[in-house]
C-alpha cells in the first residue's frame, strides 16, 4: 500500500459506485435548488408582509430551521417524522426511496430559511420609494412585488443565492448519515472495499471541488456581467 | 581496546572493520584523514585511527540491529504508556456495549482486552469506534489492538494480523414477518439494512445478488430502521442479531430470523502485521484464558443460559488462527 | 418524563468520569475550542489575503478557495484518515474533529478578517503611514484591533456554525449531541420524535440565544 495506485478505484464496479454517488448528489441539488428557491422567496415576503401572523411565522420558521444542524435535520425527518405517518403513506414512501425523500425534505428546508434571509435583504436593499410608488399607481403588493421590486431585488440577491447553492452542494454530502447513496457514501462504500482511502478521497475531493469551482466561476461571471447598480 | 582482545576476535573484527571502512568511504569521505587533519580532534583519535573504524562498525552493527528493535517496539510502547489502547463497538451488545446504568463499556470483547492488558502489566484503555473505521485506527496507530466484532476474512490479511480466533458466529438476516419472506432468495430486489464498512454488505450481496442494500452507521440505528419498515431485513454477525431479537421482547412476533446464514464469521481480536511479538503475546494469553476454563466461562457469562441469548453450548475453542475460504 | 430522568447525565456529559467526556459540554469545549484555535489561523490567512506579495497572496487565494469547495465532512475525513501519519501522532475522534473544524473555520475566517480589514478607513492607513509606522506596526496597533471589533458579530456567528458543525462527529463515532441521541434512542426505540426533539432543542437554545447576542452586539457596534 506504499504506492498509490488510482487505477484500482477509477475502474469497474467502484468508479461505477461513484460516478453513481455523484449523479446522485447531483440530482439532490438541483431539484433541492427548485423547490427551496420559491420556498425561500415565499417566507421572506412572509416576514416582509404586513400582516403580524405571517411575519412571526416567518421569522420562527428561519430561526429555528437556521439553529439546528443540517445532520440533525435529517435524522429527525428520516427517523422521527415518519413514525407519525398512517402506515400507508409510511409504506410507499419505503418503497419509493425513503432515505433520498427525506434528504430532499431537510435540505429543501434548511436551505429555504437561509436564501429566504438573502432574498429578505435582497428586497429590503430595493429602496421603499419604489414600493410606494408602485402602490400610488395602483397595483396590489403582490403585484408591485413581482413587477416592480423583485427584478430589481434579484441582481443584488443573485450573489449570496449562489453562495447557497455552493452550501447546499457541500451538504449533500452529510445525507450518508440516513443511508441516502450520493457521492460521500459511495466514497466509504469504495474505501471499505478496497482499504485504499488516499485514492478513495482524492477523487471524491476533486468530484466535490470540480463543481464547487464552477459555481464559485459562475459567482464571480454574474457579478462581471450584472454588477449592482448605485440607485 | 583493539590490543585487548584475543587474536582470532581480532582478525573478525579487522576483516569487518576493513569492509566498514570501504563503505563509509564510498559514502561520506574519508573520516581517518579528517580526523588526522583536525586541530580540535581529540589525540586518541589521532593516535588510533582504528578507532574510528571501531566506531563505524559499531554504528552499523546498531543500525542491524534496529530492525530487530521496531518488531519488539509495540509490546516496549505500551508498556512505556502504561496501557492498552483497546478499539471496541461499544454499539454491539453483548461484545460491547455501554451499560445504561454505569454509562462504561462492557462485553466479552473487552473482558478479552482487560485479560491481555494483565498479562501485558498495563491499564486497560477501552476507545469506542465505528465499524468503518476499525481497521484505519488499528493502521494509523490510535488503537494498540482491536476487539471490535472484528471477522478474520482473507482480505483483510492483507493489511492487519489475527489473534486466535474469539469468536465463531454467522450472519443471518433478521426479517419482518409481514413481509412473508422466509427465504434468502426471496429478498432479490428488496431492501436490506445494515451497518458501514463491515463484511455484512458484501455478504449479504453474494448471497442475494439482486438485493437492494442501505447502511448506517451503526448497527442499531439499522435496526431502528427496521422497525420504523424501512426495510424488510437487518442483515448483522448471528450473536448480534439474536440480541436484537431477544430484545424485542413482545414484538418479536412480528420479526423471524431466517434460518440459512449468508456467512461464517470467525471474530478475531485485531493487530498490526510485523509485531510478532505482541502478536504471540496474545495468543498465548488466549490460549491460557481457554486451558483454565476462563474462556469458557466468559462464554457463558454474556452468551450462555441466563442471557437474553441463552447459547447452551459453545462450539469452538480458542485455539486457531486459521480461518476455512 | 421518565425519559429525561433516565439520560440525563448521558446527554449531557456522555460516559464521564467512566469514559471520556461527551454530550452537550462535548459540543460546546470542541466548538468553542476550535473557534479559538482557529482565530489566530483566520488572522494569519487573512493578512495574507490582503497582503501586497503576490507569492503570499496567491497560494494562501488557492487553499481558501479550495477548503471552501470542499465539504466539511470530506475535510473531517481527511483529518481523521491522514493527520496521524503528518503529526506522528495518535489522534482521537476529538482532535480530529478539533483538527478539521480550526482548518475550515480557519479558511471562513480569512474571509471575514479579510471584510473586517477592508472595511477599516482608508484615512486610517494614511495617518498611520504619516505618523511614520511601518506595515506591521500599523497592522498590529492600528487597523487589527478595529477590524476584529467590527467583527465580532460575524465571529459570534461564526461560533454559531461551528457548533453546529460539531455535529458531523456524529460520523467518525464522537459522542457529541447528536451521536448521544441516536445511541438513546437506539435503546429506547419507541420515542424518536421526543428524543431528536430534545436534541434539536438544545441545539436551538443555544445557537438561537447566541445569534440574539450577535445582534445585539452589532446593533450596539453600530450605534
């Protein structure tokens, strides 16, 4: 074992296992990204509305989400939350892949609590003076929100989101604690197999880092193509 | 010193001392002439460059001897610190477990340690790890010896050495009776549960090669998943499992174990490879533990009539270290 | 509840004095730990960021950015596999994550001390340069001490993170919160939603009251 040897973990079954455990992690992403972004830009209208109820709502739902850690998160939803369930939705969801279900489930929510914050100050960063002279022409808030605020919002929010998105791509890696097979648990799977774990980790850390650039490229691009504006 | 020995000595000595110098010269220089060279150099240096020659051979006699010195090294180490760095599951009852009401590891496993840290002279210390990471902590060397459910497989020769074996057991796989599975075929395309970085994974996929497998990272979070139906099986060592299901209590009518097993496990206690010394250490305290009933009689105090395995018999002595493919 | 009376002491120091220290006060001496150990790394790391030597600047650029790609618990893993063969010594589970946390925590930090340093007046390098300090010395005596107070609700959060990172020990078999709730609840099997939710509680309690300080502390910073 004094020779690293990459081949044995780059061929057969074991690249197969992890090219699989990437897909997944992949796959975790991206449907994480799409529900948590609508999620999180619901909450924070929540907590930027006027009505009391929806903003305690709102502030509770970030705070708590944001003061637990992700690992609790998902042992609690793949563990404690299904045990609540009638047996029948409690059966399909263990035969319809529970652990990558529940992953989704903990991910989406952390993940919305901490872009809902972003969008919350991405809205809040659009002088009031637009708000109020779209009211004055006479749309309603939701309307004077998505006409008028948020696509302004969204090029001073689009840098922090992306931040998530690179938050949310690391975390995935913390779903092997409920089972869920993406990259990290196929990487321990590879390295019990074959007791070599230099090679095991260098390639599942170039896997992690190969896309973790590419966002943080996106970032920097984004900010070259679309920088904020002085109002 | 050269004048005080005796002839024939004298001739070895001179015959390695002039093949000593030979290399020292081909490495580093000729030191006789530095020496003569030097101011600073002590007279005796300069009167008997001999001296120097002895000193080479001396040095190399010792560097011979240094290997000798790593082998006996562990058994000096831990006597030096005084104990016996233990590697146990503590998740695995009765092996190891922790005692709710003490809150200390306890188990045949570590019974086994504390016997080998007497003979050694030292303090048992127990070090809870997981079972992925058994052998990495025996090779990085935080563990001195690993009594950790640990099976003696041919793969593994490769990278660690076995004790005796401790311990001979299968794997079985513990189903839910409302599944209706009653034989192994029967799980092809199913789920099973089980725990990381053990050989029940690779077992159970030989045995069943269209099964689907999850694992955790300790067996009774696996077991846990059984019970909320995350899964129809729990696949684990047979002792373990038996636990489980002793357990249960009242709801063991609705588990089974299944009666075919997927393996068989022979459990060894765990060391590094190139420490022959500890390693013979080891078998000879097992080997005294099994000539004066000890052994057996720690079978029975965690595996025998009065547990919740209630095992009536044993079916194996500590007496081999050979494992059948 | 018969629960609580039961695992109480477990919970909260884990097997000592009969084992090593776990549980709550676990968690919090490793986060707290590692958040200090890793401010002098951050400190170091981010003066090399805005240092004016591009040797210094684009290699230490590099790491961070690495580390930062990196999860956490691939770093963890690192530690846990190879930081014995690099020190030549044994680590356990809580070095480590100790290990682990202060390498990250010390890459997150550049950036922050990084923000904190820009973030002081340019006026206050120029009268510093003209009262005829050298760089060191206007680091060391001027500009440091303002960035890390504006910092410091930055460094409240930071601490806030790492104590919840501190719950990936959980993998590598640590006896911290999490590890402890899970070995409960495998015992008692019939109240998972009581016990993760007396864990997530704690966890709550403790980052949520820590967080409100950080506010404060900026809202008074700010005043």
């Amino acid at each position: 074992m004094s020779q690293f040897d990459f081949s044995v973990v780059l061929t057969g079954e074991f690249r197969h296992w992890l090219v699989s455990g990437f897909l997944l992690s992949l796959k975790l992403t991206g449907i994480t990204w799409l529900l948590a972004l609508p999620l999180g830009s619901g909450i924070a209208l929540c907590r930027l509305s006027s009505v009391t109820a929806l903003r305690w709502f709102g502030a509770t739902f970030v705070e708590v989400i944001r003061n637990i850690p992700l690992l609790m998160h998902l042992l609690f939803w793949y563990f404690a939350v299904p045990e609540l369930l009638p047996w029948p939705a409690r059966d399909w969801l263990n035969t319809h892949g529970a652990e990558s279900i529940c992953a989704v489930i903990a991910l989406t929510l952390y993940t919305a609590a901490y872009m809902a914050e972003d969008v919350r100050s991405g809205i809040r960063a659009v002088p009031a003076t637009q708000l109020e002279a779209a009211r004055a022409l006479g749309f309603g808030f939701l309307a004077s929100m998505r006409r008028i605020v948020l696509p302004q919002a969204i090029r001073i929010t689009v840098p922090p989101l992306i931040s998530q998105t690179l938050s949310l791509w690391k975390n995935t890696s913390i779903a092997t604690v409920i089972g869920t097979a993406e990259l990290m648990y196929q990487a321990q799977r590879v390295e019990t197999a074959t007791f070599r774990g230099v090679e095991t980790f260098v390639v599942t850390t170039v896997a992690y880092l190969s896309v973790s650039l590419l966002i943080t490229a996106g970032a920097v691009w984004y900010q070259r193509r679309f920088p904020v504006r002085a109002s | 010193m050269v004048q005080a020995t005796s002839a024939s000595v004298r001739k070895k000595f001179f015959i390695r001392v002039q093949r000593a110098f030979m290399v020292r010269r081909l490495c580093a220089g000729n030191i006789v002439r530095k020496a003569e060279a030097s101011v600073d150099t002590p007279a005796f240096v300069i009167q008997f460059p001999a001296m120097i020659r002895i000193t080479a051979l001396v040095s190399l006699f010792t560097l011979s001897l240094a290997p000798a010195a790593a082998q006996a090294d562990q058994i000096a180490d831990i006597r030096k610190n005084g104990e016996l760095v233990c590697g146990v599951l503590g998740t695995d009852e009765p092996e190891s477990f922790v005692d709710p009401k003490t809150r200390k590891i306890i188990g045949y496993d570590v019974d086994l340690c504390e016997a080998i840290a007497r003979k050694l002279g030292v303090k048992p210390q127990i070090k809870q790890l997981s079972v992925a990471a058994r052998i990495p902590e025996l090779l990085q060397g935080r563990v001195d010896i690993l009594a950790a459910s640990l099976t003696h497989t041919k793969e593994r020769e490769a990278v660690i050495a076995f004790s005796l074996t401790t311990f001979v057991t299968g794997q079985r796989v513990m189903v839910r009776r409302d599944s209706g599975i009653q034989s192994l075929a029967q799980l092809a395309g199913k789920k099973v549960v089980t725990v990381k970085g053990g050989t029940q994974e690779p077992n159970v996929r030989k045995a069943v090669p269209r099964v689907e497998v999850v694992t955790f990272e300790t067996a009774p979070q696996a077991f846990v998943a059984l019970q909320q139906r995350k899964a129809v099986g729990f696949v684990n060592d047979e002792v373990s499992l038996l636990d489980a299901y002793a357990k249960l209590g009242a709801a063991q009518k609705d588990y089974a174990v299944l009666p075919d097993s997927i393996s068989t496990e022979a459990l060894a206690l765990g060391l590094r490879k190139n420490e022959p010394a500890l390693k013979s250490l080891v078998d000879e305290t097992l080997r005294e533990l099994e000539k004066s009933g000890a052994a057996e009689k720690l079978f029975f105090k965690w595996f025998g009539p009065g547990t919740r395995l209630n095992f009536q018999k044993r079916n194996f002595k500590l007496e081999t270290d050979r494992i059948t493919e | 509840m018969e629960l609580l009376e039961n695992y109480w002491l477990y919970f909260l120091v884990g097997q000592f004095p009969n084992g090593p220290l776990g549980g709550l006060a676990l968690t919090i001496l490793l986060g707290a730990g590692a958040l200090l150990l890793a401010m002098p790394l951050g400190v170091l790391l981010g003066l090399a960021r805005v240092s004016h030597s591009r040797w210094l600047r684009w290699p230490v650029t590099a790491l961070v950015y690495v580390v930062r790609g990196t999860p956490l618990l691939m770093v963890v893993f690192w530690a846990y596999f190879f930081l014995p063969s690099l020190t030549g010594q044994k680590t356990g589970q809580f070095a480590t994550m100790l290990a682990a946390l202060v390498i990250f925590n010390g890459a997150y930090l550049a950036e922050i001390v990084r923000a904190g340093i820009q973030g002081v007046p340019r006026g206050q390098w120029e009268s510093a340069q003209s009262l005829g300090l050298r760089y060191v010395s206007t680091m060391r005596r001027v500009i440091l001490p303002q960035a890390l107070r504006n910092m410091l609700p930055s460094l409240v959060n930071q601490f806030v993170t790492t104590l919840k990172e501190t719950s990936l020990g959980y993998i590598i078999g640590l006896s911290e919160v999490s590890f402890i709730a899970s070995q409960i609840n495998n015992q008692v099997l019939t109240q998972p939603l009581a016990i993760y939710g007396i864990a997530a509680l704690t966890y709550f309690l403790i980052c949520f009251g820590l967080s409100r300080l950080s506010y404060s502390l900026e809202a008074r910073l700010n005043a």
